[in-house]
C-alpha cells in the first residue's frame, strides 16, 4: 500500500516536473508547480504511513497501548506547513503573472525574451 | 534565553505593522536592524556562547531547537551588519511592500542562520524566496517582473526537491534535528545518503549561485535596485554559505568536518564549481552592464568558495573563509559604487562613468581596492584566501590541478575586465552635473580600508577563523551541545 | 632597514593627496628618492641586516613569515636601479610641466615594490611585491589615457599569467623543499632534484615562465615594443631600464646557482640541457629582437627590441655558467640600466619638443638640440659595444665566456646581433638627428635646464663606467664574494676574461681612442675652413625642388630605410607570428563570452538547466 502512495506521488512528481519544463504559458507552469507540491506532499505523508495503522490521536487512556500501531503524525504536521507554504508561493506568484501580464500583454514565458535592447 | 526568538519575531511583526506606517516605514527599519545588530553584538559579547534555546520547552531531539555557536553568531552578525549597510543605500521614498518584504527577508535570514532543524531551515528558505521575488518585482516594469517570476519558479522547483530530500531523511533516520542527523549519519548505506545529498544540494546550490543551477542570478540582479542586490548579497548569500557550512560540513560528513561525499559526487561537485567560475569570469569579460559585471563576479566567486570546501582540507576551508569575508566586503563597495555612479552617469554602462573617478577618487579607489581583493592581489583580503585554497589543491590530484589552473586563468580574466573598469573611472572624461554627497562617499572608504587591513594584517582576522575552524573540526561537541542540556 | 620601506609608501599617500598639485607632486618624488638612494648607500657592506614580521597565517601547517634581508646581489640591483631613478626623476621634474595625468603616485608604488622585490628573502614576499609591480604598472602605463588601454591590457594579461605560474612554482618548491626561503629552497631544490625529478623541472620552469615574461625573453618579446609606445615618456624610460630586469635578478639569484650545483649530463660535453634552453632562448631573442628592431618606424618601438635583444645577452652570459659570464651578465644587466636610460631620456625630450615619435618624420635636429644630440650618440654608441663607452666591457666578458665554454653557436648569435644592433641604431641617429630638417620644427629649443642636466649626467656616467668599470665591477664582485663565490675582487681599470691571459686595460683603450680623438682634431682644426651652405644643397645638387612642384621634406631619405633587408626577412617572420598567436587567443575568449551571455539572457531555460544539473550529479555519483 505504502508503495502505491509513493509511486503515485513520484509519478506526479514528474508529471509536474515535465509541465513546469515544457509549457509556456505562466498560469500552465504555476499549475504543474502545484501538481508538484501535491505529489511531494504526498510523498511526505507516504513516508510516513504504517501498514494498517490507526489514527495517531490519544482517544483514551488505553490507545497508549496501540502506540506502535499509529500513523506517524510528523510528516503530516509537515505536510501542513508544506500546503500553506505552497498557498503562499502560488498567491504571490498569480500576483505577480498579473503584473507580468500588464507589462508585456502575454502569458507566455519566452516574452521575456526580447528585452534585449531595452536595457544595456 | 528564549528571548533569541525576538530576533526573527520583532521583524515580522514589523513587517505587518509598515503596512499601516506609511512614510514612517524606513524609521522603522533602521529602528528594526538596529535592534538585531545590537541583539547580536550583546549576544556576541555575553560570553555566554555556545548556548542551545529549545523553543517552546520541546527538547531536541523532538521539538526545535535554536543552538547559537561561534559559526552562528559570525553569520549572524554578518547578516545583520550586511541588512544595515544595505538600507543606508535606500535613498528614495519606498512604498510599504518594499518594506514589509525586506522585514520578512530579515527574519528569515536570521533565523536561516539561528535555526538547528532542517525542516525549519527548509521553511526559511522558502520565506526568503518569497522575499527576494518580492523586492526584485519591486520596480514592477518588465524587466522585473521577468526575473522575478522565473527566480520563483526555479526556487520553488529546487525546494520541491530538498523537501524530497528531507522527506527521505525522516523515512531513514526518523529525525529532523542537525545534531540528531549527525549523531546517526553512520547508520546509512552510500546509496540513500548519496541521494538524499544529491537531492538536498540541488536546492542549496540554487542559493549558491552554481552552474547549472544559476540561470537566475544575472536576470536578478540586472532587474533590481541596487538595495535589493546588496540585499540579495549581503543578506542571502551569505546565510546560504553559512547553510553549505553547516548541513555539508557538519550534519552530513562521515569523518570530522570534512566533506565527505562518495568519491565521485564530490568531483562532480568539484567539476561544477570550477566550471561556474570559468563561465563567470568569461561572462563577464565583455560585458558593458555593471550590474551583470557584478552578477557574474559574484557567481565566480561562490564556485571558488564551493571549490575550496570540496577540497575537503582545512587549510582550504580557512581560504574559504577569507574569500567569503573578502567577497562580502569587495561587492558592498562595489554596489555602492555603481549605486552613486550610475545616478550621476545615468545609466549602469560603464563607459558611461568615464571620468568620474577622477571627481569622487575616494570612490573609485575603493572600487579598486576592491577589484584587487575579488582578483587575490597581495595586500588585500582576497589573497589569502587565493593562496591557502590554491596551495591546497595543487596536491590534492589531478581534478584539483585542472581546477586550480582554470581557476588562476580565470583570475586573469576577472584581472583585465575589472582594471579596465577601474582605468575608465580614472580617465578623462566629460563633465557632468549631479553630485554626490562626500557622507556616501565615506562607507565604501571605510569598507575599502577594512579590506587593506585583514590584506596586510591577516592576524587579525585569523584569530576569529581557527575558533569557527575549530568549531567546523568537532562536529561531537555541537552535538552534545544540543542533545544534552535542558 | 625598515626606513628604506616605510618612505616610499608615506611619499605615495603624499603625492596621492596632492596629485593636482604638481609643483609639490615631482619635487617630493625627487626628495624621496635622493632619500632611497642615500640610505641605499649606507647599506653596503652591512649584509646581516634582516626584518622578520611574523603572522599567524598558517599554509601547510606552517606560520607564514616574511623576511627582508639585505642580500648582497639584490642590494647591488636596488642600489643601481635606485641612481637611475634619481636621475629620471629630475627630468622628470621638466618633462611633467604640460602634462595632465600624474603618474607619480602609481610611480612611487611601483619604487616601493623595485625595493621589495630585491631585498625580499623569503618567496612568499617575493611574489607579494611582484605582484604589485605587476597592477600598479597597469595604471602607470594607461595613466588615464584610452589610447593605451589595448596594450596595457596585452600588457597585464601577460604579467597575471607570469604571476599565476610563479605562484604554483612557489607553491611546488615549498612543498618539495620545506621552505619558502630563497636561499634555504635553492639548496633544497638541488638535495631533492634526483629523486623527484619531474617536479623539480616543473618548478623550475614555471619559474621561469614567470621570469621571462616579466624580462621580455622570446616568446613573450612582443609586449615592450606595444607598451613603450604609448605610455608617459619618463615612466617608459624608469620602465625599460630598471623594470625588465625583475625577471633577471631572480634568474641570477636563483636558477643559476641551483642550476650550477646541479651534476647534470653534458651534451656534446659543453653544457647541461638546461644551460642549452636558456641559451637557445636568449639568442633568439637576441637575434629576432636585432632583427625586428630594424624594421621599425617609431623610435620607441625600436628601442623596445633593443632591450629584449640586450636581455638575450645577458641569458647568454647566464647560460654560459661561467664565472665570467655571469660576472658580465650582471655587469651588462647595469650597463644596460644606463645605456638604455640615456637613449630614452633622449627620445622623451625629443618628444617633449616636437611630439613626434616617427623618425621618418622628424630629422637634422642636431641643430636645434646639440645636447640631446650628444647624449644619444654616446648612448647608441655604448649600445653597439663600442669601446670607450661602457658597453664594451660587459659584452666582451660575455663573448669570452662564451667562447671558454665552447658554445659557438651562442657566441655567432650574440655577436651578429651584437654588431646588426649598429643598423637599428644608425638609424635611429640619421632619421631622428641628421639629414633634413623640417619646416615645422624650425624653431624648437632645446629641452629646459632640469631636462639638460640628468643627460649630461648619464653621459658621465657611461663614460666612466666606459673607462672605470671598477666603479660597477667593484661593488658586483664584493657582492659576488658576500653571498659566496669565488671571485677576486676587481681592479678598477681592468677586466679579466675567460680565456687564458685575456685582460683588458681599459685605461689603456681608452688612452688610444684620445689620442686617435685628438689627432683628428687637430687635422679638423688645421684643415680648410668649412663654408655654411643651406642645408637643401647638399642632396638637390643647387636645383630648386619647388620648380618641379614637390616639397623639399618629401626627399628626407629615412622612410623604408632598410627595405631590402626587410624583404629578405619577411617570409621567416610571416611564418612565426607570435602576435598572432596570443592575439587570436584573445579574441577566442571575447566570442565565449558573447556566448556565456546569451546562454544567460534568456532566463527561462532556467528549470531545464537544473533538472539537467540534478541529473549529472546523479549520474555522477552512481555511475561514473
């Protein structure tokens, strides 16, 4: 089961990488950017996956005892830092393709190629 | 001394208040930077290093700790210095966005710095990345918003990995800690720490300026006020260094201090340094735009720091540290430089400048001056550096050879681009109007003269380089430090 | 000791603080100077002083330490090079009156680091000085001008390089000997030569890479001949005279004695293959510096050759590992100094008065400067190694030498160019002094009194050392003897040479050359009187150029003087293009760089380079 969660999160890994490698248009890039986070997030929570295990919350006195049974709450508590951060990184970079937009009236990342000439 | 969060917690809070500030903001940021600088210093002075802070009561290794040490409180000190010396070239009004993200990039350097956990670090790092894009798309014309948003897609890419990396490190080692990794780094097989490693270089050679891995460097620095180079500079560059140091030197390496990679990745690392600083140097050979000047020095000089620490001696790892201190004071001088000479000229063409150092010769002196450091001149900082890392390598194999050739040939280069530069400021040129005022003039002199002084006195500063030598060499008393107290 | 250091560098931060003011800039330096020479004269003889300062920078385990120490071969130089420059800084205090840029600050560094580099004991301050002659004289020579920015930058890239290679040949001698002392890693050098052979050579040729660009030895000869044509006239004579010879006062405190002390097998029984590539390398410079020098137009360029050619001699006298011969490199390495300082003295007032540095555009100015006139004549006459001048001596010690030792080949070499030097150097005199004078120099002066006066001292000087040659060979042998060699002190009038009872009394010449001197003057004085005519008579036989429509100037015989000697050595020079070589290197760095621009201009290829990096560094802990 563990391997299914890490292959697919690897898998999204690289479909992502592939996105952010070939497309041109800026919102296309963001996107296969946030299919990226998703898989390493995923791979995170994978790492941290027990064969059958429970839920790693104290319910009751006794759950003390099913300690080894639990699902490693680590990685998940990283994994929340981990989604917030990339909430942050895609509003700022959405921001910023807008400014982008304005500025050289196109999506497209090679625009800014031609900026030779403007600056010395 | 819970109280060490307050140098990475009062920034933030500022940076929400300068939202409300308005024209106040830049009180604020002196009043801010300040504050750190003396925190800091008073830290320095305490006599009370090295100290470890579980934030929280949590104890290391299951919460995060920040463990000040000598190598911290270097960096630290650098870093806040740098943010301080960089606002004093914030001439104009600013809207608050500049000042709020230079808040964030303020604490999230000093607590890259602080910080003895690599998630935390990894959080850091992101929160700087934030900030620098920020502050390049600040001018929001073309250029900027160019730069800055390929800057965020790369970095954010690169981050994706080393939280791979350290995704893997949990799997393996079932800790986060610095001190708790370097306690059981033994326990993994050459294949899993290989990738971890390849994987968590990746990110930080981002932050170092590498090739392959420095397509973002010379867009940044072209696109941005010059504050925000020295910003970049000052501020990220030299918390990245004090990173490698750190997660390379000390949590990873096998033996004492030393890096050790498998044989062949640290060839390779060898091979990509000497290589950045070859397409450096040539890149900057005829180039007219002082601030790609700077970029691609900047870049040689981060491979000639990374070049020395793969040696993987200590003699190397003391040039090392010349460089780095050389390099942080030459581009100061240098930024400043441009940033006055550029106002008066116009534009950041060099050949534009003709003549003024003949009316600002301070000025140009201290460009000089500086030139001759990055270049590993005699009298100057620099060449300290130059001659242990160069005296290391030539016996060290054939790799190393190659790599110090290219890297004297490529000194050559920066030799003739640079006192080129140098001669233009010093030849007859036209008159302008526009003038500087003799109180800017007065920090790059100081700067400049710091830099003869540890060139012709190297004792000075090698009293501070055999305590961080000595701290990088006993990686155990680190971690006792941090997994016995409290 | 320590004054001797501390002075130069107070008097350049003075001269940097009043460097618009040029009516206390050049009078300081002159002071300064006087100062240098005076102490320098005190130290004679006092051979144990020594100054260590001790750091706490450790290389290879060991505390770095630097040491300056009065050695007596480095003081000889430094005392030398110290009386040249005394009487370069008076000229200068005329040649300075209409210039705008100041070279003397710059000028002052590069007197501090002369000091250095003789009097260091220890590599590592070697290489410190050396290298700040090396940048220092980067701004020397441009002294805020673009027109010497190319050459300059041909210039510095050569010195870099020289000193990148002297700093991994110190680094290789270090570790093979233990010691960064001169004299402690010449001994070592020959104790560890037989069991690493390979490198020992290799330290001693990157040294030497280092030493014959900084000496302009073949194939590193082109850079005087770019760099004296366009830097200030006062500084280029300081420059051609005293600066070449960095690279030969090593060679002679270092090489050689390693070299001697070496057992290596003889070739065809005269000489060790080491002694054969210096020698080979000197006379081609001799000879291709002879050579090209005759082909030039401008006056300075051509001297420039003269000097690479001079300091072909003097390797071939190194090469000869003779006590003679390296008694008379040295000799020649002064005289040179001398020589070499009156010529350019001279050109600088030519160029001071007319501007022009063409010869085929100046001539008969031995009208208007008798003095100038005369002091060059002496000087290329001492030049050609004629005696009584003080040419004679040093070159004769050298070809006996070379003779003794059996290197003929060396000894054809250095006597054809020795005697093809007298083709550049009439030239020089006939296109710049004699024949026609033109229109627009018709009222030129000579040069003001200051100018006068270090000429009329170098013409002195030559004369005496002409005639006196104890007054050098005294203090080189007593120096020779300090640091070890088994030398008899000289006499002052004679000189010893190599082969068996060859001494020269050079009183005695110089008594025959009076006398044939005044024996002429009196058939001059009771001859015919001489009539003036105008100058045009002598070559338009009374005809009148103006009527056929040409300009008398146009028939000034100087221009493509030696036009059939230079068709016959065109083809060889064709082939062997140095300058091409080293310029084509240059221009291969500009298109990489263009390149390494673009590949960083587009900015996007960003995310792909670093999937390709992550990827190589994969591949290469993995596989490779």
């Amino acid at each position: 089961m563990a391997q299914l969660f890490i292959l697919s999160s690897i898998s999204l890994l690289f479909i992502g990488l592939f996105g952010v490698l070939t497309r041109k248009n800026i919102v296309k890039i963001l996107i296969a950017l946030n299919i990226m986070e998703t898989g390493i997030n995923l791979l995170l929570v994978a790492f941290g996956y027990v064969e059958n295990g429970i839920v790693p919350i104290l319910t009751s006195n006794e759950s003390i005892m099913n300690l080894t049974k639990m699902v490693d709450p680590v990685p998940q508590a990283l994994v929340l830092t981990s989604i917030v951060i990339g909430l942050g990184t895609t509003a700022f970079s959405l921001a910023l393709a807008i400014r982008y937009r304005y500025n050289h009236n196109s999506l497209s990342i090679r625009a800014s190629e031609e900026e030779e000439g403007v600056n010395i | 001394m819970n109280s060490i969060v307050f140098l990475i917690v009062i920034p933030l809070i500022a940076a929400f208040l300068s939202l409300f500030l308005g024209k106040n903001d830049k009180i604020l940021a002196y009043i801010v930077t300040l504050f750190n600088i003396i925190f800091s210093i008073l830290i320095l002075f305490s006599g009370k290093i090295p100290f470890n802070v579980a934030i929280g009561g949590w104890r290391a290794p299951y919460g995060i700790n920040y463990a000040v040490t000598d190598l911290t409180i270097f960096f630290l000190v650098l870093v806040n210095v740098a943010a301080l010396l960089a606002l004093t070239s914030v001439r104009e009004i600013m809207e608050y966005q500049f000042y709020s993200f230079y808040f964030v990039l303020l604490s999230s350097t000093n607590g890259i710095v602080l910080t003895g956990d690599l998630f935390n670090f990894f959080l850091f790092i992101e929160l700087s990345t934030f900030a620098v894009a920020g502050l390049i798309s600040y001018k929001r014309d073309r250029l900027s918003t160019g730069a800055a948003l390929k800057y965020l897609i790369l970095s954010s890419t690169a981050s994706i990995f080393s939280l791979a990396a350290i995704g893997l490190i949990y799997k393996t080692l079932g800790t986060l800690n610095f001190a708790d990794i370097a306690n059981k780094v033994n326990n993994l097989n050459e294949a899993s720490l290989s990738l971890i490693l390849i994987l968590y270089i990746s990110s930080l050679l981002v932050e170092l300026k590498i090739f392959p891995f420095n397509m973002w460097v010379v867009k940044a620095y072209e696109a941005s006020k010059t504050s925000v180079n020295l910003f970049i500079h000052g501020m990220l560059g030299t918390a990245g260094i004090y990173g490698v140091l750190r997660i390379l030197l000390m949590v990873f390496s096998k033996e004492t201090g030393k890096l050790t990679l498998s044989g062949n990745l640290s060839s390779i690392l060898m091979l990509f340094a000497f290589v950045t600083v070859i397409i450096g140097e040539i890149g900057a050979l005829t180039e007219k735009n002082m601030k790609k000047i700077l970029a691609f020095s900047s870049m040689a000089q981060l491979g000639i720091v990374l070049f020395g620490i793969s040696l993987g001696s200590f003699d190397a790892l003391k040039g090392v540290l010349y460089i780095v201190i050389s390099n942080y004071l030459a581009k100061f001088v240098m930024f400043l430089t441009v940033n006055e000479f550029s106002k008066v000229s116009g534009s950041t063409n060099y050949l534009d400048m003709k003549g003024l150092g003949r009316r600002y010769p301070v000025l140009a002196i201290s460009f000089t001056i500086s030139a001759l450091s990055l270049m590993g001149i005699p009298f100057f900082a620099g060449f300290w550096g130059k001659i242990s890392i160069i005296g290391n390598a030539v016996f060290s194999g054939k790799l190393e050879l190659i790599g110090a050739v290219l890297i004297l040939i490529a000194s050559v280069i920066e030799g003739v681009y640079y006192l080129r530069i140098s001669h233009t400021f010093f030849s007859q040129g036209h008159e302008r109007e526009g003038r500087i005022s003799r109180v800017y003039c007065l920090l790059p002199m100081i700067l400049a003269l710091v830099i003869l002084f540890i060139g012709i006195n190297p004792d000075s500063f090698e009293n501070i380089i055999s305590i961080l030598l000595d701290e990088i060499k006993s990686p155990e008393k680190y971690i006792k430090l941090i997994l016995s107290l409290k | 000791m320590v004054e001797i250091f501390i002075i130069p560098l107070v008097t350049a931060f003075l001269l940097a603080i009043f460097i618009r003011n040029k009516k206390v800039v050049w009078p300081l330096f002159l002071i300064s100077n006087l100062y240098i020479l005076l102490k320098l004269w005190t130290l004679f003889g006092k051979w144990e002083i020594e100054k260590t300062i001790y750091t706490n920078y450790e290389l290879f385990g060991a505390k770095l330490s630097f040491t300056l120490s009065n050695n007596p071969l480095g003081w000889y130089f430094a005392f030398f090079s110290a009386v040249i420059t005394l009487v370069i800084s008076v000229f200068s205090l005329g040649f300075n009156q209409k210039t705008k840029e100041n070279v003397a600050p710059i000028w002052m560094l590069i007197i501090f680091s002369n000091l250095g580099i003789f009097f260091a004991a220890d590599w590592i301050t070697f290489f410190m000085m050396w290298e700040l002659m090396g940048w220092t004289s980067f701004f020397a020579i441009t002294n805020g001008r673009d027109k010497a920015l190319n050459e300059a930058k041909y210039y510095l890239v050569l010195s870099l390089l020289g000193a990148s290679s002297m700093l991994i040949g110190i680094i290789l001698l270090g570790a093979l000997t233990g010691s960064f002392e001169i004299f402690a890693s010449a001994y070592g050098l020959v104790q560890v030569f037989y069991s690493e052979k390979a490198l020992s050579i290799a330290a001693i040729m990157l040294l030497l890479f280092a030493f014959f660009i900084k000496s302009a030895i073949f194939p590193f000869y082109m850079w005087p001949s770019k760099v004296y044509a366009v830097g200030p006239e006062d500084y280029i004579t300081f420059m051609s005279s005293v600066m070449i010879k960095y690279g030969i006062y090593p060679i002679a405190m270092f090489i050689v004695p390693v070299v001697g002390s070496l057992d290596l097998p003889k070739i065809l029984n005269t000489a060790n293959w080491i002694q054969y590539f210096v020698g080979y390398l000197g006379a081609i410079s001799a000879v291709l510096g002879t050579i090209l020098a005759i082909f030039q137009t401008d006056m300075k360029k051509l001297f420039a050759y003269s000097s690479v050619a001079n300091m072909g001699y003097i390797l071939l006298g190194f090469a000869s590992m003779n006590i003679v011969g390296f008694e008379g490199a040295l000799f020649h390495a002064v005289n040179h100094m001398v020589l070499k300082a009156a010529i350019f003295l001279t050109l600088a007032a030519v160029i001071f008065r007319t501007g022009e540095s063409e010869m085929h555009k100046l001539g008969g100015l031995v009208y208007r400067m008798p003095i100038t006139f005369l002091t060059f004549l002496l000087g290329i006459i001492a030049a050609a190694g004629i005696p009584p001048l003080n040419g004679f001596g040093s070159k004769w010690m050298i070809i006996q030498a070379l003779m003794s030792q059996k290197m003929i080949i060396f000894a054809i070499a250095m006597i054809f160019a020795s005697t093809g030097a007298f083709m550049y150097l009439f030239r020089a005199l006939a296109s710049i002094f004699l024949g026609q004078l033109p229109d627009r120099f018709k009222d030129i002066k000579e040069v003001p009194l200051t100018m006068l006066i270090p000429m009329i001292i170098m013409m002195i000087g030559m004369l005496l050392i002409g005639v006196v040659p104890g007054v050098v060979m005294k203090p080189l042998t007593t120096a020779l003897r300090a640091v070890g060699y088994n030398v008899n002190i000289a006499s002052w009038t004679s000189l010893e040479g190599a082969l068996k009872n060859s001494t020269i009394d050079l009183t005695l010449v110089f008594l025959i050359f009076l006398g044939g001197f005044v024996i002429s003057a009196i058939m001059y004085i009771l001859g015919n009187k001489s009539e003036t005519v105008p100058q045009e008579d002598n070559y338009t036989g009374g005809e009148y150029p103006e009527e056929w429509g040409v300009n008398a100037d146009r028939f000034n015989y100087s221009y493509s003087f030696y036009q059939p000697f230079k068709e016959m050595f065109e083809p060889l020079l064709e082939k062997i293009s140095i300058d091409e070589f080293f310029a084509s290197i240059g221009r291969n760095f500009e298109y990489m760089s263009a390149t390494v621009q673009g590949l960083f201009r587009r900015g996007e290829g960003a995310v792909l380079l670093f999937s390709i990096g992550v990827l190589l560094l994969i591949l290469g802990g993995w596989i490779i």
